[in-house]
C-alpha cells in the first residue's frame, strides 16, 4: 500500500522498524492550529511527531492540554529551540501569531529544512504591502521570492520544490479556490466581486479576547473589519494572479456562532453569457482530478458541516440570469483546509508522498 | 402616563373597568409569530386579548402549547370561526402560512374590522407577481389596492388611515431599512445592489423540516434560494418605490446557527463621492426620531444578539474608499422587528396609540 | 395604576415631576449582572438610575459597553466613589467579584442606604465558613447577622425590614425553590439529597477565562467542582434552615452550551409514601401566590429556554415509585432569577412597591 | 501493517487485488448511526461495502443523502431486499427503530450472516421486559439466547464468537462503562445508584420531530421521561450482571444543545471507604488495556468534546468524602461509541481484526 519512492527530495529518512518515517516539528503547538496539525500528524502514516514547543506550557505533557488527543502522543511541551529542532527534523511547521515566525522560519531553513509557515508572514510577496498591513517590520524579505503560497489546487509544482511555505489564510483559501476557475477562463468582470465570507469562531484562535466569550458570541452574527481585513491583500494578490492583472474587491468577513467553518458567498458580473450547466462543467473540469475539492451542483449548495473536521472545500456555482451574476459558493473547515490540513497537504507534496496520506478522511456529519 | 385620546380613527373602545381596550384576537396563535404576538400583547396596557386560534391545538390552553406565557394568558386555543372573532374583535392579526390568509383577511375587513396580516398575502402590489412566486391564486386582488405595506419608518402616514396591512418579511425589513437613506437621497447606482443575508432558523417558523433539525442545521451555514427567494420581489418592489424606479437586485438568504435575528449585509456603488461621516450623518438624520431604528458608528456595527427579542432595527453604513462602495450592515430580530412586534408597532399606529406602547424593550444581551 | 403609598420604609423619594422616584446606583455595572439590572432598572417605573460604575470603562457611555441598551440610559461609567454615590442613592446595588463588596456595603450601609450585594461576601451567616470556602478574610463580620438572605419566597418579611441583602447565588436559587416544599414538609430524607445542576456560560460572568472561551465551550458539557464548589455552604446553610438542621448534600454543577439557564436536577429518598398527585399538590399550595414560581405539572417538566430573560422560576415534583424516590426539576435564568431579577424583587419589597414592578416580563421562547 | 491471520472464524473472505475484504451491507443506512456507519466503513481498511439501504431515498445517491461522505462511497440507496443482502455480504448491520430489526436480524441469521443490530430489539435478555418497555411484541424471542450484548469491555470473548449482536444503547453504553470497575469490585451500596445523564440532539435521530426542532432545542436544557426512559431496563440488567443480582436505579435523561454527545454523572454511596486515589487506580486497572476507554484523573474530569467523533468513552471517579459517595463522570459520542463506533468495534472483535481497526481516531475538538 505504501510502495512510493521513500527517498525524496534531498529528505533523509531514518529507519524505525522497517518504516522510514519523516520527522516532524511544530513550534506553536498549543495553539489550534497547532493541536489540528497533531491531531492529524500522529496518525500519519508516513511521519515521527519529534517535538511540540509551546509559550505556556512548557514541561506540561501535551495530551494535558489537550486531552482528546490522549493515546495518540507522548510528548511533552518543549521549548521553542530552533537549532535542535532544526537539528532532529525534516520539516518544521511554524504556527505563531504574524511577526513571530520570520526568524523561526529563517534560521530553520538556513539549517536546511523545509519549513511550513501556517502564519502570515510569508504569503505576501511584498514586504511593503505586509508591513502596511501587519504593522510590523519584515525581518527577513530576502526569503521571500523563495517562498511559495501553499494553495496546492494552484501551485503545486512550485510547491514540490519549495523549501519555505507560506501557508494561505483561511479566508484567501475559500476565496481563491471559488473564484479560481471563473478568473482563469476570464468570464467575470473583475472590478465587480464582492466576497461576503462567514466564519466560525475558532479563527481567532485560542487566546483570549472578548469577541470570542461564549456569551458575547453564542447566538450573534456580525461583521468586522469591512474592507480593512489583514486577509484582503492576500486575496486580492492571489485572485490578481489568477485574472492576470491586478485586481480591487469587497471583503466583509463576519463572526457567526460556530465553531468551525468558512462560508464565502462571492458575487461577480459575468463578462459574457454563461449558462448554469456551462458553468458548473467549468467547475467540474477545472477540480476535475482534485482530491480535495468537491464541486457541488447549484441545487445543492455547500454546507460548513458536510467538511467539519476534513481538509475538504466544497464548492458551487450560481448564475443568476437575473443580474447576469455569478454567486459562488465556497465551504471549507477554517482550521483544516483553512489552515492544518492544508499544510499537511503542502508537507505531503513537498515530501513527495501521496498527496492525501494522513488527511483522507470525510467531514463529521451531523 | 397614558393619557391620549382614546376614542380614535372609529375604533369603538368598550368599558373595562376604567380603561378602554382594543380587543384584539390572533388567527394562527401557536406559530412562532403567533406567540410572539402573545409574548408582547398579554403585557399590551391597551389591548385585551379575546381570541387564539390554533389549527393542531383546538381546546387546549394556550400556555401548555407554549409554558413561556405561563401566568400571562387563560386563553384557550380556539377554532378558526371568523364571523365570531370578527364579532369579538377591533383588530384581527392573521399569522398563517401564504395563501391561507387572502380569505380571513377578506372577510375580516368586510366586517368593518382593521387587519394585519404577517403573511405575504397583501404585501405585493401585483397579483401577477404574487401568483408567479407563490405558486398560488390570489383570490382577493382587489383588496390589494387599499393594503398598505406596514413599514412605518416609510409608511407611516398611510398605516394610519389603513384597514388591511400587508407586514413585512423579515428580509425586506431589514433590507429595506437598511437601504432607504441611500435610496432616498439618490447616492447609489441602484443596478449594483447586492443583499447577503443571514437569518437565525425560526425564520423557518415552527412546523417540522429537516432543515431545521437541530442536528442538520447546528454549527452549520449554507446559502439557500440563491436569486430565487420569495422575498425578492418583495425587496425590489419597495427598495424600487423608494429609489424611484424599477431595480434589480442580487439576493443571497443563508441559514446559521442561532435560533433568532437577521443580519443584512448590503452592498452598493456610490454614484458620486461620499465620506464616512457624511454617510454616518445622512443615516442619523434620516432615522433620527424613530423610535424603534438606532443607527451606529462605522466602529460599532450591527450585531444580531444587540436586538434579540426586540423591535429594534440597528444599521450601520460603512464606506469603503478603495472599492466606492458602501457596505451597509442591519440587523434585527427576526421574529420581532422582522415580523410580529413590526405587526404591534402597526397595529398602534393605526389605533393612534403612541407607537412604542407594548414594545419598549431593550434587547436581551448575553 | 401606581397609586400605593410612595413614602415608606424611611426611603425619602424626590419629585420628579409628578413621580417619586427610589434613586438607584449600580457599583460593577458592566459585567453580566449589572448590565442585567440596567436592562430591567432603566425601564422600572418607580427608580431612577443615577450613578453605574465601573472598572474597565470610567468615562465611556455605558451604551457603547451596551448597545443592546442604546435609546435605555444615557448614564456614562463611573468611578467607584462611594460617599457620592451613597449620597445620590437610595439604593446601592453591588455586582462585584467576592472579596470586593464587603467594604464597599458597609460604608454605603453606614451612610444609611439600603445596599443589594449581588456577591458572595454577605450570604453566609458565618464569617468562619465564609473563609473557609472563599480564601478571603471577611473584614465586616459584624454585619453578617443583620444581612438578610435575599430568596423573597422564604425570607419576604426580613427581607421588608433589611438594610442589607445578601442577594443569593444563581444555583443555591434553583436549588433552595426546588426542595423548599419537600423540606418544609419533612417528608424526605435529608441524607439522600444528590443535587445535579446544569449552568449556561454566562453564569462564568464577562472576565475571560479558556473555559468561557467559545470554541472551547460550545458542543460541549463537562461536571466541574465536584463536591466542592462555593456554593455548596450556602445550598446547605439554607436547605439546612427549612430542613430545621445541618444536612449534608452532594452538588455537581455542569457547564453546558448555552449562554443563559440553569436547570437543577435533584434526587432524595421519601420519608413517607407520596403519590404524584400529592408531591404536585403540595408544591402548588406552597408557592400558590408566588408572582414568580410557576409550578409545572410532570408531565411538563421544566426548561430553561421557558424562562430566559424572565424572573421565573419554574419547578416540578417527579415522584418515581420503583425507587421511592422525587425527582425535582427546577428551572431560572442565571441572570434573573438567579442574580439582577432577584435584586429586583428584593428592592421592590424593601421600598414597599409591588413585587413585580419591573420585572413582569415572560421568558423569550424561542 | 495488516499482517494478521484473514481467513477466520467461519468467514469466507473474497479477493480484491490482494486483499481480502469483509462484505458488509447497512440495512437503514440513512439515519444517522447509519450515516456513521457509513463514514467509518468507507475507510475501514478491511471492508467493503456492498449494500446500503433506506426507506425513503431508493434509487438515490447515497451521497446525495450525505454530501458530507461525497468522494467515499459510489453505492445507490437500496431496497431493503434481505434475501439478496445476505447472499452478498459477510456482515450485516441493522439501523433500524425498535421492532422493525428482529424479523430481519432473524432471517439474516438465518442466511448464517453475522448481524448487528444497532437497535433496541435484541438488547434485553427476557422478551416479556421487552415487550413492557417498548410496547411491541417480540416475533423472534428464540433468538434472544444466542444475542450477546455487544459491549466489548464487559463481553469481548462472547462477542468474539456471536451470531447477533444486540448493540448496546448509547445511554447504557456510557453508564455501564462508568460504573463497572465499582460493581466489579463490590465497592458501593447498589440501592443507591442515581444517573444523571446529559444528551446531544443527535441521540433523537434524523426522524422530525418538535423536539429536535433547532429553535425548541437551542439555548435549552430540560429532563425528560424521569424514571421511565426505555434504556432503563437495559440499564439495570447490565449494571445487574456486573453486580451480581438485580439492582433498581434512578436514571433521568436530558436534551442538551448540542449535536452529539452524553455525559453521564453517576452517583452512589460507597460501602466501605475509599481514598481518591485507590478510586483512579481501581479504574486505571480495570481498563489499563482498554483501547477505546480513557481514564482521566478526578482533577481533569471528562468533556463530550473531547471525545466528539470518536469510539472513546472518557470516565473519571471523584471521592467526595463530605458525603461517603462516589461520583463517576463518563463521556461519550453518542453516535459513535453509543452506536455505530462501538457496532464496528464488535464487528472487528466478531471478525478476528484488530479491534481499532478502523476506529483509531481521537475526537475533534475544538
């Protein structure tokens, strides 16, 4: 069953038992998006989980802090030593707030490891455009013409290549994977899209902050940052990619009462008429031999919980003759294809092991 | 403190005691907006409840259909018997599903009696139109001259003299509120509308379907009726009247997780430039003495739990300088606002009552 | 309406216009329990609000820590000056963590004003016990025996005559109306009672804490403090009380995934044998003139969404003969019954108004 | 990986390339524990499945039913043509309500398929109890003999050998487990037993009903069928067995708002005493080798998140020594190892495969 090449890439595999497994790092893991990475890294078939450091847990056994992970791993919290654990793996993920991982990410690929940055600092190509919108300095622009945007259904031949990836934003990757086929054919008029995107909660993380009380956001609905959003110059970087040139839209990212979960609604005026069938069939073709993106028919939009908990996106087109509009719909788990899963997915093809080892598993219904 | 004139618009007001009451019966009591209906008018001071009518409960109290109102009605749930309630009653409220109501209205408002209809049977001033998007006769098209779409904040003058209100849906409510400053003043391209909306699951009312399972529906958003919606002609037909002309719009309704409130997110091209503050300032001068619209700052926008349970319609305007569109944000509770406290609030204007009278509750935050 | 005598109990009320109005304060208005009194306060006929203070927000609007309330107060955060505030005030409400009201209602007490701890620090009768639970030295013991438990079902005369109230917790509420009637009557065992209570998150309060976090608290039920929570010598000091001596219970409170409700689940052997009939009798007889019990029938057994928002408490009595055991359910809203509502209702009586004044609100369903 | 022994216990593997394939068909696959079924045995490693059948989607896409399992299965909704299932499958799974299984369980047997019966039918030992609980008669009483109760920990090597599993109810799957190492070991008074049970929506199946509505069910707590729920007898006969003679317990359900999960809290007074410590390590030891059962430490006390999605039961004891009684808390995905999980589980320990296989996943938290 596991009969793939085993060494790859310039990866050197150690033998444990008759396996030879890659070995794994996460700096950051006791954040979500760190659990989500364990949660599917120590049932990877292909991988040794080496170390998890973590800013307040040090000493403390991970399963401690996340108890639902208990059976599943050893390990106690670490702290963040980059050397050693540049040291003992073969790829690091790095899942810290934006500004934390540039050095991490640096000194772990000057030690010749294949770095996963699950964060923000390497998606923009532009160190400008993420200082004005991170309001932070970018420490190491150098790095950043080697980085590449880790949306495998876009770049996943430079992502076989890349020693550094920028892991897309969850927002950016339910965006670009529901407009990606409309803009590469050209049919939609790219001055006219309008991304209303509803998220779960846990998108803002484990931290604490009044926003995401139980009490403050159970049963609410509401948007935030309207046009200000950190995601939006990421998106508009990608989709202008994608439409060859560049590209202004409306972002409204809203907090719903959920835990996990992207919805992105999008609108866009068709360029040229387009029939429902003929829309749907781009769809089907363009994700035809995608192994995680579903297109649904317009009779059956997608739903957040059909992909809770896999690194599925479903998605759908709508024309409407009406409005000569397109609607897309576009679902996807925030912390799994929005963020962890994606990662793994990138982890796979950089490793050269099938692309859905470790991460084949349908959305947690109902 | 109640001391306006109560003999008013020939209302006939009978002696209770020292205060005179508008009798007031219910046609379909124990749906969602029924029992809303009850919640606000069993504490009405003006109002006597006379009648509930009920299709699965005949006989039965009301309060063991719904234990909420426990201690605030004796009321049982009687049959559907018009002439009778016509009899009883100065003010008919019909809470029934579209297409049920044309007749009880019709001989309701024979008897000489004021009725408001919380269905969508005399809300479209076109029985052509009603017809092509219900899927049902219209058998009383000639009252539909003379039914007034109870909105105050734009109809109020004419609610006043009415006998038949056809009240609002949910949706065009909040659309229609949300949009009539920029409307009025001319400031938008109206074919650029695009609506996005997000309603709690009682919208769907209270008889069994699987979309409102707990298990389908719980941590889980989907679009529904993208462009298809029954709504919409509704919201074209008012959002037109108010810009002036026939428009077109896009409608997007999506179901989410929580059981109350409707948040409307809307977005328009403006036709000439406009700042935050004049768009701040055109929304606060348009709403200023309404009693039930507060408009917020661009920093503090609309969140659905801020007007649970009340008539509160909030709305914000955002203007997003690097697209030229503005973002308008309104929220309401769907159940109240977007159904029967818009009913009471009718219902007093139209028995010149001051119009906050029954409804002057804050929302219930957490 | 409001004809009952205005000047009483030594309150000195001031024209206001041709209303006397009690003067209120508020120290620790913008956590959950005091923005639940603002929510009932700034509506309640007979008070005016003059002073809300606060920690976090001196010199904000309270409507912008609120905006549920906005057109409700116009009333801005202030400081904790207590000599103002008891100058201004009537009556002082106090909504601070344990620890922190003690001193606070004894100065305000000492300037003669009626004071409502809705804290800890005045429901235990003994400062030793108080210690023990708390880890707080109690530096006013010397007010303990004039500080009246505020339950009005039970204590309603001391209540009248006191000048300070220890304004009782949200499960020693539940549990105190569930077992009175059984306790009163001596018909069951007092070592048999196992006292299971399930709490929304609001019952946390607005401090942030990972257990209030959303995502961490959503889908998700867990028992904490078992056998040892604060609560439990104030459940047993007050069970003891009706009981006629010391008893010993087990209590196990649960988080569960909601924001408002407690529902508390309570076990004991019979002393004697009671049919169903009897257990229901014997309940509505004891609370039949309560404005704010409702007892239900076993058939109909209690929920907590009956009372969200409410002043409610609702209770069954569930005899089951293969055990010869009761099964009582009880049901209040944290935030009401189980905290602002309560002081209410104490407030109300110690000004000789109406017990409901205020509070004659039905529970928001659904 | 797999290397263990393929031809076992009777069963007639089939060549698939190189493996052989356990033939598996769902006899009502489209309820929700069917639904489970499905999304385990889609990717369960020995499996294949052949059929799966439904009452109400014949002819249709299984996936169109579930578009959360798109990509897993090919397979059409099926008539429930029992004849034709059993000459195509190796094991057949019964997810039907009670009393419609026994006669298809029956005729299954009959064909020499094993079965499993997800439902009620061949759970209790004595068909006269049956028949007093679930009001239906039993068609196939001579059946019962033969049916083991499918709860692994307690009857692996009976299940080991069956015919026909009668699969465990969720509420007595998370009891039994909680209480077995004290009954095994004689430690508490079996008179005193009381189970205070929380449950997801969920356990109330996809059939509609008011009670699973979202808006009746959200924001909600409320006991139902006190002392009566049909899972009572299967309760008291397992907890029996354990015991070593007939025990009588008082069991209240809840509906909780959540989709899946049950915590039980289970309280009995202890017959000699017991230190906290000897309490974890009495249940340390009796599942120290337990692949689906964690013991937690009283100060880490169970969540049904962390658990949700997966076979695990979590279970903890906590000494209470105010009181001499123990306090057992046990959590459990009601869908999972409260019904399908758990079937699988039998399925593997019937079929001769590592009992995890296909199993081996922690829960999804957040």
């Amino acid at each position: 069953m596991y009969n793939y090449k085993r060494i790859i890439l310039g990866l050197v595999y150690r033998d444990k038992g008759e396996l030879w497994l890659v070995k794994v790092s996460i700096v950051g893991a006791t954040g979500y998006t760190g659990a989500e990475l364990v949660r599917f890294l120590a049932r990877h078939p292909e991988v040794e989980l080496v170390a998890l450091t973590s800013q307040s847990y040090v000493g403390e056994s991970f399963v401690d802090v996340y108890p639902s992970l208990g059976k599943y791993t050893d390990l106690l919290c670490a702290e963040q030593d980059i050397p050693k654990l540049a040291a003992e793996s073969d790829v690091i993920f790095t899942a810290l707030p934006h500004g934390l991982s540039m050095e991490v990410v640096a000194e772990a690929a000057r030690a010749g490891k294949k770095v996963i940055d699950l964060g923000a600092d390497f998606r923009l190509d532009d160190a400008g455009v993420y200082e004005e919108w991170y309001k932070v300095r970018h420490t190491n622009p150098e790095l950043l013409p080697e980085a590449v945007y880790g949306l495998p259904e876009i770049n996943r031949e430079k992502i076989r290549r890349a020693r550094i990836i920028g892991n897309p934003g969850c927002y950016p990757t339910s965006v670009t994977l529901g407009l990606a086929p409309l803009l590469k054919s050209g049919l939609i008029k790219t001055d006219t899209i309008i991304i209303d995107s509803k998220s779960g909660v846990s998108g803002a993380g484990r931290t604490l902050n009044l926003g995401a009380h139980y009490a403050e956001c159970n049963e609410n609905i509401k948007a935030y940052n309207i046009g200000t959003h950190r995601h939006l110059p990421e998106i508009e970087q990608e989709l202008g990619k994608l439409a060859g040139g560049r590209l202004t839209v409306s972002f409204t990212p809203h907090l719903t009462p959920m835990t996990r979960g992207i919805l992105s609604t999008i609108y866009a005026s068709l360029d040229r008429p387009l029939s429902q069938e003929e829309a749907t069939a781009l769809y089907r073709e363009f994700y035809g031999n995608e192994p995680f993106v579903r297109v649904l028919s317009a009779e059956q939009l997608p739903q957040t919980k059909w992909v809770a908990g896999s690194n599925y996106c479903d998605v759908a087109v709508t024309v409407d003759p009406r409005t000569y509009r397109v609607v897309v719909t576009s679902a996807i788990d925030n912390l799994v294809k929005g963020a962890s899963g994606q990662a793994i997915q990138n982890m796979n093809i950089m490793c050269g092991l099938p692309e859905k080892t470790g991460l084949d598993y349908p959305g947690l219904y109902p």
